[in-house]
C-alpha cells in the first residue's frame, strides 16, 4: 500500500471517528464515563471489575480454571449494578458496542460488494477457468 493510500485511510478512518464521536450513543458513553470518573466508589468499581476481567480473560488463555475467578467477577458485576452511575456506563457501553458492529458489519458488507481486482494467476477456480483468463 503507498504511502498516499494509507494517507487516505487514515483520512477516512478519522472521518468515520468523528461520525461515531456525533453519535447519540457515543455522547452518552461519553458522559457516563466522566459521571463515573467524579464518584470515587463508583470509578472504584469500574477499576475492581476491569481488574478483575483482565485477570479472568487471561486465566483463561492459559487454560486455567476459571470458575473462582467468574464467580468474583460476577460478584463484583453484581455490586456494581446497584450503583447507579456504573449501571448507566456499562449499560452506555453495550449501546455503543452494538453500534460499533453494525458499522463494522456494514463496512464487511461494503468491502464483500465491491472486492478488490484478483491478482493474475493460473490458479483454476471451478466455474471460472483460471483466474486470469
């Protein structure tokens, strides 16, 4: 890829982050978030609970047993939920996080549309002869 292209990616990839930034769902996740971040037993929580999902994911990728570590860590989902201000970032969260797949699925189903020219080759693909001819 030359440089003028990527040049040009990364143009349209921050104009796709500012789309996403004027979004309903990003202003929300937004605000929750600095909501979060001025109550100290709440960003408390929130830290308790990533602590406790990054320990959970990587206990996991090892191949360990991971039945304590979901246990505490639904517990801990759990408390968090009765606090008001994380409830509404997580549950912010999974908003964005839903809009954020369908902008991604549909830059799949744009990208599966209009697929990039095959190279040459002569590679025989059933229906269609070699690739180059």
């Amino acid at each position: 890829m030359g440089m003028r292209m990527k040049e040009e990616l990364a143009r349209k990839i921050g104009e796709l982050a500012e789309a996403l930034r004027q979004t309903d769902e990003y202003k929300r996740l937004a605000a929750t978030r600095e909501e979060v971040e001025k109550r100290e037993a709440a960003k408390l929580m929130l830290e308790d609970i990533q602590r406790k999902q990054a320990a959970l994911q990587k206990a996991a990728a090892e191949g360990k047993d991971v039945k304590e570590l979901e246990e505490s860590f639904r517990q801990s989902v759990t408390v968090a939920n009765y606090n008001p201000y994380v409830r509404e970032l997580m549950e912010a969260e999974l908003v964005f996080a839903d809009l954020f797949f369908r902008v991604e699925a549909a830059l799949a189903q744009a990208l599966a549309k209009d697929p990039p020219p095959a190279k040459s080759s002569r590679l025989w693909v059933p229906g269609r002869g070699s690739s180059d001819s």
